[in-house]
C-alpha cells in the first residue's frame, strides 16, 4: 500500500557507512553524526522523533544500512531505503558536484522530501526469511565456482581437495534449504501461497521459496508492474522517428537468477506454455536469451495470477 506524502514535511536524510551515520534535516540546516551501533541508532530515532521528522531517507549500502533501518522503524519513524542510483540522479539533476558525507546526507535528505511515496515496511519475519535465502544463494554461488575451479586441475591430490569441497557445499545447501522450507511450511499463510506455486508446472521447490520470500507482492501487482518488479519488462526507447529496441533492466536481481535457472528447464520440456512461446519464438529467429527472458516474464505472470486468484494452476486443455 501507498501513502501520500507533502513537500512541506521536515525529511532527514542519512549518509551510512561502516562506523558512522551523517544526518541532515530539511527544511533547514542542522546536521549531526551519531554512531553506526544499537546505542547511536535509540540516540538518533529519539532526536529525529523529538525534533518532528516524518521522513527517513538512506542509501543501501550492503547491509550497514539494515540495523539502522530497523530500529527506525521499530520506533514507528517511516523510512525509504534508496537505491545509489537515485540519489545519485537527484544530484545530476541538481547538478550537485561537491561530495562529502555531509554534504551526501543533504542530498539525501533532498531526496526523501520530493519522494512523494511511501511504500509499507517488509515484514520482519520475511526479512529473516531472506537473509537465510542470502545464505544459501552464496553456498550456490560457491559450489558455483568449486565445480569451475576443479575444470583447471589435474593433480589427485588437488582434485579429491575440490571434490571434497564441493561435497561439503551441497550437503549445507541440503541443509539449510531444508530448514528454510520448514520455516516457511510452519507459517500457513506463506505455506499455502507455495502450494499454489508449486502447482505450476516447472516451477521448483527453490524457485516457489525465491518468489514467496523476495516477492510478497504477488498477487497485488498487475502482470506489467509484476514483471517490471522482477527486471523483466521490456521497455520502450523512442524518441521522435528514432525507434529503439526495447530492453529490460532493474529490479530484484537475486529474484531473476532463481527464475532464469526454472525458466531455462521449463521453457525447453516442463511448462508446455513455456514450451511453445520458447519455440515459436526460436522460429522467428530470437536469439535463445531473448527467448527465455520472455519465458521467465510469462512465469512471473502465471505466478502472479495463482496468488490472486487463489487457485491452483490449471494446465489449459
């Protein structure tokens, strides 16, 4: 759900790094540095509650913004999380070149009031969910490049050492996507939207706990915002008689690796839809990864069209 924000609000904006917080107000100039640590986090929501601040604006930043952001939050404070990107186009637009932390908090501060709005806060526990996800992507992308190393070794020393390894990492995948699929099954809600997932065909264990964990949207989103969410929508470049190919970009990266991976399968024998769009596709002569960024948009559909239905896919007759 959105809420709609005034620009008359007082914003802060946060510059994070590993040991520090850079704040900033606006309207006006105060500006202050509180430590990047449980301590420094209570100071700031308590100052930025006393002071009247309706909204939080940070930069992610590879997780040194996710214990502040919590804690903000936890003290009923509203806060954007911002992709680098954006703030970094606010400051292209106004055409700010001078760069300190400082002088970044303000901008982000900026930022957060013309942002006009504000999107729910995730879930907690989806939040825990996802981290644990994170988890077990890394020991993939591990076992990922121990099979890729081993190509480069002759020696049988060197190579039982690389088949070791590689056997250490799929019994912790094992693991922990089993006690990730129980945490998820002990929550009916979220164990009922993977029933329904898992009903279409191709559509994996792995792949059902990609979407109920990184897309709780689904079935909210119309199939344009719920491609478009993932980083598959293509999107026009026109501009008067110029007439551009039109390309996808953005969204939830790990989220897009998961269906790549399901897609890729599913489009070659398990989804017959997935089957004939992937082969009329290849006769009109597309290039393979044209083709199966089309197969993961339409998997994303069906995903999102179970969930709001509330129905079990149904192969059509």
């Amino acid at each position: 759900m959105e809420q709609h924000s005034t620009g008359g609000t007082i914003c802060a904006g946060i510059d994070v790094s590993k040991a520090w917080l850079d704040i900033a107000l606006t309207p006006g100039q105060e500006a202050w540095r509180e430590a990047n640590t449980a301590e420094g986090h209570a100071r700031l929501a308590q100052k930025l509650k006393a002071v009247g601040v309706e909204k939080v604006g940070l930069e992610a930043t590879g997780g040194y913004e996710l214990a502040v952001t919590e804690a903000l939050r936890a003290e009923g404070l509203p806060v954007i999380v911002f992709q680098p990107r954006q703030v970094k186009a606010y400051g292209a637009f106004k055409l700010q070149r001078a760069k300190s932390d400082g002088i970044d908090a303000r901008l982000i501060a900026q930022c957060t009031q013309a942002q006009d709005t504000l999107r729910d806060a995730p879930s907690p526990d989806l939040l825990a969910l996802a981290e644990h996800l994170t988890r077990i992507e890394q020991i993939e992308e591990d076992l990922a490049r121990a099979r890729i190393r081993r190509e480069r070794f002759r020696d049988e020393r060197l190579l039982a050492q690389l088949a070791d390894e590689i056997a250490r990492l799929k019994r912790l995948k094992a693991a922990e996507l089993a006690r990730l699929g129980q945490a998820v099954a002990d929550r009916a809600e979220l164990a009922h939207r993977m029933k329904l997932l898992l009903s279409i065909p191709g559509l994996g264990n792995r792949t059902a706990l990609a979407l109920v964990i990184r897309m709780p949207e689904l079935g909210r989103l119309s199939r344009t915002q719920a491609a478009a969410l993932v980083g598959v929508a293509p999107f026009v470049h026109e501009s008067g008689r110029y007439k551009g190919q039109r390309r996808t970009g953005g969204g939830r990266a790990r989220l897009r690796t998961s269906l790549f991976a399901a897609a890729q399968a599913a489009a070659l024998r398990w989804n017959p839809a997935l089957v004939a769009l992937y082969r009329r596709l290849a006769e009109r002569g597309r290039p393979h990864a044209l083709a199966i960024v089309a197969c993961v948009r339409k998997l994303v559909i069906f995903a999102n069209a179970v969930i709001a239905k509330d129905r079990p896919w149904k192969t059509p007759a």
